[in-house]
C-alpha cells in the first residue's frame, strides 16, 4: 500500500488486486487506531465499499458525500493523508471527520448523521443546472438514513433532474443497536438479478434509440415496480420514491462492487445501491461486540485486548450519575420515562433500559422526533426526562419551542457532553446550548458543578411540575467526587450559592462545573476574591446579583459555553437594569467554531482554564 497515496494511484492497478489494498488497509487502520484512539469498527466495515467508490470514480472531480463520517477513515488513508493518520483527532492534527478545508477529498462536513442525501442531492442537481457529468455519491448508513433529514431527502430526490447515487451501508447497526420499522424492513428487503437485469437492459435499448425522456424514464420505473411487486408480494420503499433500487450486494467483495458501479454510473436519474457489511469487519472482537468497538479507546492489536485506564478511586463519568440516578428517579415515581435518541450507551440511559425497558425508549437517530414524542408523553400526564448530546439537540430547537415550551409541557432535557468535549471537535462541541434555551420562554436553564447538585437538579426537576420544561447541562467526562451517592434533595429553583467569601473588589461568578477551573484560578492568583455558583442560568439568581452588584467593583463570569448570548451575557443584562457602573468580564468560547484537542488544552486555547482564570483576576483596569 505505500505506493498508493492518492486514488489516482489506486486506479492504475488492476482489479483483482484490490481485495490487497483493502487488507492493507484494515491493518493499517487496526495498529493506528490501536495507539491513536478514533472510531473503529465502522471505517473497517467500509473499507471494500471506500476503495470500490474510489477506484470507479474521479474523485475529486466526481463527489463522495459521507454521513456522519465514522465509516471514513479508509477514504482518508486513501487522499493523501496516511502520512498524517497518527495525528487523528489531536489538535492541530487531522479531524474524525470529513471536512472540506482539510481536503478536496472531503465534499462536505459529516459529524453529524443524516444530512448526506440532501447535500449530495444539491450538488448533484448544481451539477445538472451545470451541465457538467460530474457524478455525485452519497453513502449513508442504515441507522442514518432513519433520521427525518435524510427521509426529506429522499423523498425531494426525484423532484428534479440529477443523476445522484444513494449507496446505503447497511450494517444492522448505529452505535447500538438499530430500532424502529425501517431497521426491519431493511432486513427483509428482496430484490431480483434477473429481474434487474431485465430493466436495465430496457433502459438501455430505449436510451439507444433517445426515447428515455424523463416523462418515460419515471413510467418505466413505476411499471417494473408494479411487475416486481406482483411476483415479490412486497412494495420497495425506495423505489416507490421514484429511485432505482439496487441490492442488496455483499459489501466486502470488492471486485463485485466494483462491477456493480460501473454498470450503474452513467445510469440517469436518482438511484440507490443497498450494500451489506460487517461493523468491524477483519477484527473478530470488533465484529462480536460492534457497541463497545465503536470507539474501544487504546488496545492491543494482535489479541484485541484493551487497555482500560485504572478508574479505582475515581470519580464516576457525570453520564454513569445521570443513569444511576434516573434509576432510583423512576423506582419511586412510575410516572417518569427515558428517551434517547439512538445514544442509550453513550448516555447510560442502557441502564434504565434495562431496569425498566417499558418505560426507556430508544427512538434512533432521530432528534426532533425524540423532542416532539417526549412533549406528547408530557402532555398525557408521563415526566420525561430526554436525553440528548448538546452538540446533537442543535437539530431539534423547534421542536423544543413549538411542541414543548409554548405548552409550558413538563420535559426534562438532560444535555449531555455541554462544553468542550475534546477530541471530537467542532462538530461535537456542545457549546451553543445556553444561548439557545436561555432564550426561550418557559425553560429553566442549569448547570450542575458536581454530582450532588446533578442528583438533586434532575429530583428537582422531576419534582417542579408546575414549572413546565427544564434544560439540564453536564460535560463529557468524569466529575469531582468519588463518593457521588447523596441524598435525592430539592433545590430552590433560581438559587445560587456563595463558595467562597471575598473581602477584595472582585467577584467570580461561574456556571456549571467549570467552576472548579473557577476556584483553581482563584488559588492560584493568590487573591482573596469571592466565588459564586450561581447553579442557573435562567432564572438568574436577581436576590444574589444585587447583593454581589453592591458588594464588588469588578465580576468576572466563566461558563463553558459560547461568551455571545450566554451565561455571562446574562448576567451582563442583569447589570444593565440595575444600572451597575462596575466592570463585568465574561470568560467563555469565542465567537468561532473551537478545534480539536484534550479539553485542558482546548480551556486553555479559549481562556477558561484555571491559569487563564488567575491572569484575569489579577488584572486591573
């Protein structure tokens, strides 16, 4: 494989020697990935399909758009950035996921799932506005072509002229497993060769003879379908779009795929080829246990053994909290319910599955949806607690405007990985989820700084039903406190706490567990300066501000979150009505998207950290 460094290297080579490259590459991605965390197990299901797309297409002239961008990293090793690959995910290194300012390679960003189709669809009838014959593939997964964006995609797909290919990845699998009708479906899907190569074969013979207009070309595609439902006694959801359906083909033999492209490319109009592959294929742990191997973190590449940190004496991850905690929540309350959307491992919502899989509702990849169906819940007199990525609830603000804070219904948005979140970068970051839902009317807005306060933020919400919606923000990664088990207790709603006593001239005020940063900063400026949790972000504690208005001459907020619009923005309103003269320093993200990094290095990039925090103590007008 060292001389293949680009695709037009890859398609110098005859066929048959394409089932090497692939090897070589699984086992390139295995030994880099075992010392260079990333995700796994997908990119070595896509390897066969990566290199075949490639090899047919002229790329980058011809388009691959990429979903979600976990199957992507053959399609890097192969454009020109294998040199780079041990850099993966590392500031200043090579991203998780496709984005075009990193190559030309890379057609649109994919970090989060579903939005392929649309994309490619545009380009493909931009390129048909055009007039050019540049081709356009998108590759989607079968668990993100379940969410809404890529079903109106597919349903717009032949509204105009384009000639897109849809391949359809289907590996029964997400990050867990696969829900809901169309999992099913995809399962049982038939389709005839003979029968395929008949139609083709006609819609050849009419293109010879110019008579496919795009009149005859959607009537012959009705007609065929109305012929294979007769004898198959079942309807394809596809095809019933007006898109050619292909498949489904075994996505890990590389000279068929290869075989199969090149009699559909110059096809006309949308069209999809349904693969099968393995998540994990070609590394047997990979293979047995896809969930775990998804992101499996350091191991050994020979006996696929990992290597777990020691986590003996070690605060839990908040998300382990959040689990343990809905547990007991809804041990003494049958009125509460989990929903996730396609994330119960990522969450640890697993663990009330599997306590109460009645009442734990796993609905796919589907934001929006998982709002909309918990402000149902809700309206039926259910308490439940949604949980949802920050970087991913970005999908569904109006569905948490319109269907549920404008009936003041009573939902718990429990945002997991709010903030920084590391190596997953700019696509993952949940930094916008204050300013947003601060915003809205009827939303109580918080943020826990250990977790105690998490345990008795989520029984408080449960527990303040006339209150109506409620966001919750925690970060990715471990808390503060080892002994986090405590008493499930109310807090005061719109109630902020005083950590430390100051009798100098400046005030931190911080929201959420940034605050410890907070109070590192504090220790380390020497400084005898007050220290506040104000806990909420919406409603702010007026009672606490007016006492820390009079009281101090100089305030500084930390959140971890955008600075525009958010905690500290807050605050600064506050100030303006009641006409405080003092300076107000807000420490926060700035107002660009932040890279890639570990989250020390990223606090000290955006100035949060805690020697960042002691420098603007220290500073004086």
């Amino acid at each position: 494989m060292n001389h293949i460094g680009y695709p037009s290297d890859l398609r110098q080579l005859p066929v048959e020697q394409l089932p090497g490259v692939c090897e070589a590459i699984r086992q390139f991605i295995i030994t880099q990935i075992a010392v260079h965390p990333g995700h796994f197990a997908s990119s070595l299901g896509a390897i066969e399909l990566t290199v075949a797309l490639h090899y047919v297409y002229n790329t980058p002239e011809d388009r691959l758009v990429w979903d979600v961008g976990h199957q992507a990293y053959a399609h890097k090793v192969l454009t020109g950035r294998k040199d780079q690959f041990a850099t993966l995910r590392q500031k200043g290194g090579l991203r998780g996921f496709p984005f075009p300012a990193e190559s030309e390679y890379d057609t649109f960003s994919a970090g989060h799932a579903s939005n392929s189709i649309s994309a490619a669809l545009g380009m493909a009838v931009a390129n048909n506005l055009s007039g050019n014959n540049r081709k356009v593939v998108a590759i989607i997964g079968d668990a993100s072509i379940s969410g809404g964006l890529a079903f109106e995609g597919l349903n717009n797909a032949s509204s105009q002229p384009n000639d897109l290919l849809i391949v359809l990845n289907d590996n029964k699998m997400a990050i867990d497993n696969n829900v809901g009708a169309l999992y099913h479906y995809l399962l049982h899907i038939t389709t005839s060769e003979r029968y395929n190569q008949m139609r083709y074969k006609a819609y050849r013979t009419l293109r010879k003879h110019k008579l496919m207009s795009d009149g005859l070309r959607r009537a012959l595609i009705r007609f065929t379908n109305a012929v294979k439902s007769l004898f198959s006694h079942r309807q394809n959801i596809f095809e019933g779009l007006d898109i050619r359906y292909f498949g489904p083909v075994d996505g890990h033999d590389v000279v068929k795929l290869v075989h199969i492209l090149r009699k559909i490319k110059d096809m006309k109009g949308p069209k999809m080829l349904h693969v099968c592959t393995i998540k994990g294929k070609g590394f047997a742990p990979a293979e047995d246990q896809a969930t775990i191997w998804h992101a499996p973190g350091k191991f050994n590449p020979m006996t696929g053994e990992r290597i777990k940190e020691d986590t003996s004496g070690m605060p839990p991850k908040f998300q382990d909290v959040f689990g343990e905690t809905m547990i007991e929540l809804a041990e003494k309350d049958k009125r509460i319910v989990g929903i996730t959307p396609a994330m119960p491992t990522g969450c640890s919502l697993n663990k009330m599955m599997a306590r109460f899989p009645s009442r734990t509702f796993d609905v796919g990849i589907a934001e929006e949806h998982a709002v909309t169906f918990s402000g149902g819940l809700a309206k039926e007199g259910r308490i439940p607690f949604c949980n949802i990525y920050s970087s991913f609830m970005q999908r569904a603000i109006d569905e948490v405007i319109h269907d549920v804070a404008l009936m003041n219904l009573h939902v718990i948005f429990c945002l997991d990985r709010a903030g920084l979140v590391g190596a997953d970068g700019p696509t993952h970051h949940g930094a916008f989820d204050l300013a947003f839902f601060r915003v809205i009317p009827n939303m109580i807005v918080a943020s826990p700084i250990d977790e105690h306060a998490l345990r008795r933020l989520m029984y408080t919400a449960a527990h303040a039903e006339e209150t109506g919606p409620w966001c919750i923000r925690y970060p990715r990664g471990r808390g503060s406190l080892v002994d986090w088990h405590c008493p499930l207790e109310a807090l005061p709603v719109g109630r902020g706490y005083c950590l430390r006593e100051g009798k100098g001239d400046t005030a931190v005020l911080s929201l959420g567990p940034i605050g410890r940063e907070a109070a590192r900063g504090i220790e380390l400026s020497g400084m005898d300066v007050a220290h506040y949790d104000m806990v909420f972000c919406k409603p702010l504690d007026v009672e606490l501000l007016t006492e820390v208005f009079g009281r101090f001459k100089r305030i500084v907020t930390v959140e971890d979150g955008v600075r525009n619009g958010g905690f500290g923005s807050a605050v600064l309103e506050e100030a303006s009505r009641q006409h405080y003269s003092g300076e107000i320093v807000r420490l926060g993200l700035p107002d660009e998207f932040v890279e890639q990094g570990t989250c020390l290095e990223l606090y000290e990039l955006c100035g949060i950290n805690a020697e960042s925090i002691a420098k603007e103590i220290l500073k004086k007008k």
